[in-house]
C-alpha cells in the first residue's frame, strides 16, 4: 500500500478542475479559428493534457513527445533526453506544448530549441505547475495552472519512482 502519510494535498481536485477550465479558454482566445496542434511532454503532463484538451473548443491535433530529465529521483540531473519523438510534421501548426511542471526550465528550452527549428507557426507553453524559484533558463511560460514553492509535488500526473501519478489531486511529497 502506498505510504499516504508521506504526502500533504497542496492543490485540490477540484481548484485544478477549475484552473484548467480557464486554461482552455484562454488558449482558444488566443488562437481563434486555428486547429491547436497540443504537444504533451510525457510522462507527466497526461492527466493534465486529458482535461486540458476537454476545455479547449474547437479543433485540436495531440501528438505525443517522449523526453527523460529526472530519472526516478527529487532533484534534476540536467542532462534532457527525447525518448519518443513525434509522429506528424508542426511545420505550420499552431502549437500548445504541454508541461506538468516548469522547475529549471532546462527542460523546456530544450523543447522549444528542438521545435522551433520545425517550422511551427508558433509555439506557446502550458504548465500545469511552475517552481519560478529553482529557475536556471528563463524559458516564457505562456499559460500556468499554479505558481508553487520550490518543494516536490506528486499527483495527478506527476511521480516519484513512478508512484503517485495517479492522484487526483497534487500533493508534495515529505520524505
Ligand atoms: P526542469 O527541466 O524544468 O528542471 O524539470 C522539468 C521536469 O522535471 C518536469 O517535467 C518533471 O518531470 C520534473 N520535475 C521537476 N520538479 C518536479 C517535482 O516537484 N515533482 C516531480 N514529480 N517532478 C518534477
């Protein structure tokens, strides 16, 4: 059984449900009469992809990206890695990159160096969390669910040695 005792809710079920309505309606707002191409970041950002892109009308494409940067532990190595690139061409595409969480931002840059040599016609960021205090690249955060203290979350989306992701609300882990 999982050791809840560890964990203290920080964001509930339904504050997300909430943000994230918002969320849709801004980047509609923002792109009107455009197909969005969401490119979710995995693992991470699946739980919030599925709700975001409920909250989005209109046409949207989904593609997936594959990328390892924290591997199983609480702090970042650094180094970024595409473990699962996307399937379609962006050349053209409107496109929303979905993050669970912006904490160095190492992460992000790097997706958005990789991208924009694609040929997108633009490219806007959406975090579900962002941890400005652990920031080493400025990287522009267009669309953030919730601004957080630099301690580490698990829940509705996000693990720790793959536990956790299944939470529905975010929670930060006590060791
Ligand atoms: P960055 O490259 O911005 O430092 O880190 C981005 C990635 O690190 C996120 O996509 C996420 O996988 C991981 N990460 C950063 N902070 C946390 C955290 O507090 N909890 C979890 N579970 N992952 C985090």
């Amino acid at each position: 059984m999982t050791m809840s005792h560890n964990l203290r809710e920080l964001i509930s079920a339904e504050r997300i449900a909430a943000r994230v309505a918002e969320l849709g309606a801004q980047i509609r707002a923002d792109h009107p009469d455009q197909t969005i191409t969401v490119v979710a970041v995995l693992k991470g950002s699946f739980l919030f992809l599925a709700d975001l892109v409920r909250a989005i009308p209109g046409d949207v494409r989904i593609e997936f990206l594959g990328v390892a940067s924290y591997h199983g532990g609480t702090s970042s190595s650094g180094a970024v890695q595409i473990t699962q690139d996307l399937r379609g061409s962006i050349e053209g595409h409107s496109v929303v990159l979905v993050e669970d969480i912006v904490d160095t931002g190492l992460t992000m840059d790097y997706l958005l160096r990789t991208l924009a040599v694609r040929g997108p016609r633009s490219v806007r960021i959406a975090s579900l969390l962002d941890k400005p205090s652990n920031r080493e690249i400025d990287v522009p955060v267009d669309y953030v669910g919730f601004t957080i203290p630099d301690e580490f979350v698990v829940g509705y989306g996000l693990d720790l040695g793959e536990l956790y992701r299944n939470l529905p609300y975010v929670a930060v882990y006590v060791p």
